[in-house]
C-alpha cells in the first residue's frame, strides 16, 4: 500500500525531485511518493479522547531513505527502528520510506518531502520524527525547522535506550561518554550567544558595538563537556582494571573463555541461562543486556569454561557506543572462542550475521575461533533453519527456551575450545589432595580411581602442572 503526496497543486511534467538528479534505476513513481510501511502503527484502536490523545508525549512517526537493496530490506530496517522506538517507550504512529540515490545532504529527505512529513506529522499529532539513518548537524536543524517538532536520529534513539537500559557505575559511564560524544558537534546557541567577540584591541578594530561578552554560552557548554569526557574516560579505564586483574587470574588457572556475542535479542541471555543456570535478566527486549555477566560452566567431560554474556549488535551501530564500551567488549576480543548466536526467527538472519561479524571486525575479534549458534528453532521456519544451515555449515540449531539441542552444543563448545598441552597418569598421594583439585579446575579428568595409596588420575592438563604431577607419574599402576 502507498500513499502518493503532491508537492503542489499545478500539474507538472516529471523532473528531479530536491536537486537530486534522476537516475534510470530509480522508478519514477517510487521516486515521487512517499512509501507508507504497513503494520507499524502501535496506537491503540480504542483510544477516541481527543484531550487523552493530546496529552500522550514520543508519538512519533518513523522516516527512512531507501538507497539500495530490496524494497522489502528497505522495510525491515525500518520495522527494526520501530522495535528500538517502542523499547525506548514511544508509540509508533506511521513509518514512510523515500526511495533516493542517496540522502539529500541538506535535509536527508529534501525539501518537498521534508513539507510532506510536516503534513503526515500535523495530521497524526506526533511530537517527533525519528530517521533511519544518522544526520549531520545541519541535516538535524533544517529537517527539525520544516516538520516543526522535535527530530532525532537512529544513533540518538539507540543511545536513548542504552541510557535507559545502563544498571552498573561503569555501563551508565560508558553510555553517558558516548552520548556526549554524539553531542559535542550538535550543540546550538542563537543570536548573540554566539557571538566570539571580545572588548578593546581584540574586537579587531571594530569599535563601538564590535565589542561582544567574551566566552559565550555554547562555548561553555563545549568546554565542560570536554571536561567531563575526559574524566568519564579516566573513570571507565580505572573501572577496567578490575576485569583485567580477572581475566589475568583466568589465564595463569589456564581457564579458557567463551564469549557469548550477537545480535541483540538474539536469545543470549538465554542461552547463558540454559548453558549455567546463572538466572541473568531475559527480556523480549532490545539492549536488554549492557553489562558484560561471566559465569562458570563445564563440558560434558568434566572440563571447566567461563561463559561471558555480552552487550548486544545491531545494524549501523553507533561508532561512539563501539567506542565507549570498548572496555567491555574486551570480553569478546579476549575470548578463546565467540557463540555467534543468531535468531533463526529473524526476517533477515543473513543480515544480522553480517552486522554482527562487522562489529567483531571492529573491535580485532575477527580472528578468534567462532561457533554459530542459531537461535529459537521452536519459532523459526524450517526453510529459514536450512539455508542457515547451508550458509554455516559447521553451526549448531537449538532453542534455548526449550532446550532443544544444548547437548550438541556442550558438545561442539567442548571440540572447539583449546586442547590442553600433557596427557599422563598419575598416583597421587591423599596428602596431596590440593593437587587433586588442580586437576579437576584446570585439566580434563578423563578418569579417576581411589586405590589404598592414593588417588589415580588419568587427565589431560596444562604444561606447568604436569610438570608438578610428574614425580607421581611413575607411581600409578599400569593400565
């Protein structure tokens, strides 16, 4: 369904639209409308009070540019920002979509459509629109001068709900470096606030009325925001030191380490859950998780694992949020080995691996081992599930609410994490039972029996500790 707005009343002959010149791949008619998004809306039906309706606050309507792709791309990376505007808390009243060779730099949309939004804007009462994609300063103040109400953009949204979202000291840091890093180039300050003048011989030689108030406002602002950066950055860096003293502890017990990466609400809490029964926070929500959750967990042999929860990914995420969480997406760079997990319900899993896999790029995680996991078998179409399958032959399907499959993932984390360096047998003496314990936090205990002089283990474990059990090599009973 679309709905076509004419940018006059005079008929005219077809012509480029905005100073945008026309290109033979783009449809003439896509060109000239602005495409409506079906199902969007999230208004209450019953709702009639017209002073209740007036009352409501982020009634909002979605605007998104269609460059490249499929139409049916186009919509579902604008149905995404209608999932992240309702889990910031607005209400989505309607979504358009023009079709463009590339966004107009002087208001994203241009100038006639710009005046259509107004017209769907006044006509649904929304109080602000919300763009699919990131705006410059100056796209940000013209598009917000033609519609009349407030306008924001994907990144501010994202980092809205990060800022919701935030529970520890560090991760509501993180959220609020990024936030004014996306700030500092939008501040905005009208008429003398302004002005840089300065009094006397630095005015330039003005004279009267070229003498100004010195630092301005805006200027202010600019300075204490750098300010507060710089000590939020020496906050976040102390805070981290923390997680660096644990993981350093984890790498002398030779504990490997498994990061749970993907896109967000791809079901990884879940799976943390159903993997450790760590009882971490699910939520049918976006950005659920910002604080990084590390539990123990053990393979079907008996071996010990970290299992790491991490944020989670989404398409286009803003570099500012890669950025400020970088601390805590160390977890993820640091890992012996990344559960990509995916949500095989998705109506493009194919394009949250890709996004998913372009913020590992990122961060210098690319390199690390990756096992895909795909998620929510229970609800995915089984024609999804088997191109999934062919795309990623080596990946492993299950249902983390179910629990289907997370035995053949035990298994597969088990095959894939690093192989420990000395296989031996030993007899070691009930004395040494602390050597004992070694062998069961640190190796793989691949059989164990009580004799009258001792424990006799049969395990695979790290160099230096078989180096301290070699004096009771020699003591176990031959198999």
């Amino acid at each position: 369904m679309t709905h076509s707005f004419s940018e006059d009343h005079q008929p005219r002959t077809p012509a480029p639209f905005d100073d945008e010149p026309m290109t033979g791949d783009l449809d003439l008619e896509d060109r000239r409308a602005l495409r409506r998004v079906a199902g969007l809306s999230t208004e209450l039906t019953d709702v009639t009070e017209v002073e209740y309706r007036a009352l409501r606050l982020e009634r909002v309507v979605l605007i998104g540019v269609w460059t490249d792709g499929t139409a049916e791309a186009a919509e579902n990376s604008l149905r995404e920002l209608a999932l992240l505007a309702e889990t910031a808390g607005s209400q989505v009243l309607e979504g358009m979509i023009q079709r463009r060779s590339r966004p107009d730099p002087a208001s994203f949309i241009g100038a006639g459509k710009a005046a259509e939004l107004r017209d769907v804007v006044i006509a649904t009462g929304a109080d602000t629109v919300i763009c699919d994609g990131e705006l410059s300063p100056s796209q940000l103040r013209h598009l917000e001068e033609t519609v009349g109400v407030k306008v924001i953009d994907r990144t501010a949204l994202i980092l809205d709900i990060f800022a919701q979202h935030a529970k520890s000291r560090e991760g509501k840091a993180q959220v609020e470096l990024a936030q004014l890093e996306y700030l500092l180039p939008r501040l905005r300050g009208w008429g003398g606030n302004l002005s840089r003048q300065v009094g006397g011989r630095a005015a330039g030689g003005v004279g009267i009325g070229g003498r100004g108030p010195g630092e301005t406002k805006i200027e202010l602002d600019r300075r204490r925001i750098r300010a507060r950066m710089a000590k939020l950055r020496r906050q976040i860096a102390e805070m981290a030191k923390s997680r660096d003293t644990k993981r350093g502890e984890r790498r002398r017990n030779e504990v490997p380490a498994v990061a749970i990466a993907g896109y967000t609400n791809a079901g990884k809490s879940s799976l943390l859950n159903r993997l450790t029964g760590a009882g971490v926070l699910v939520e049918d929500a976006l950005f659920a998780t910002l604080d990084p959750t590390v539990r123990r967990a053990r393979t079907p042999g008996g071996r010990t694992y970290t299992l790491a929860d991490t944020v989670g990914f989404v398409r286009h995420l803003p570099h500012q949020l890669v950025e400020a969480f970088r601390s805590t997406l160390e977890e993820v760079a640091d890992a012996d080995l990344i559960l990509h997990v995916v949500d095989g319900s998705d109506a493009e899993p194919e394009a949250q691996i890709d996004a998913v896999r372009e913020v590992l790029r990122e961060i210098g995680a690319d390199r690390i081992p990756e096992l895909v996991v795909i998620n929510k078998a229970d609800a995915a179409d089984d024609l999804t599930l088997a191109r999934l399958r062919r795309r990623e032959p080596h990946s492993v399907v299950v249902s983390a609410r179910t629990g289907a499959g997370i035995d053949e993932l035990r298994a597969a984390i088990e095959v894939r994490l690093p192989k420990l360096d000395r296989e031996l047998r030993v007899l070691v003496p009930y004395d040494r039972g602390d050597l004992v314990a070694q062998v069961h936090r640190r190796g793989e205990v691949l059989k164990q029996e009580h004799t009258a002089e001792g424990t006799v283990l049969h395990a695979r474990v790290p160099v230096d500790l078989a180096a301290e059990l070699a004096r009771f090599e020699e003591l176990a009973p031959t198999p």
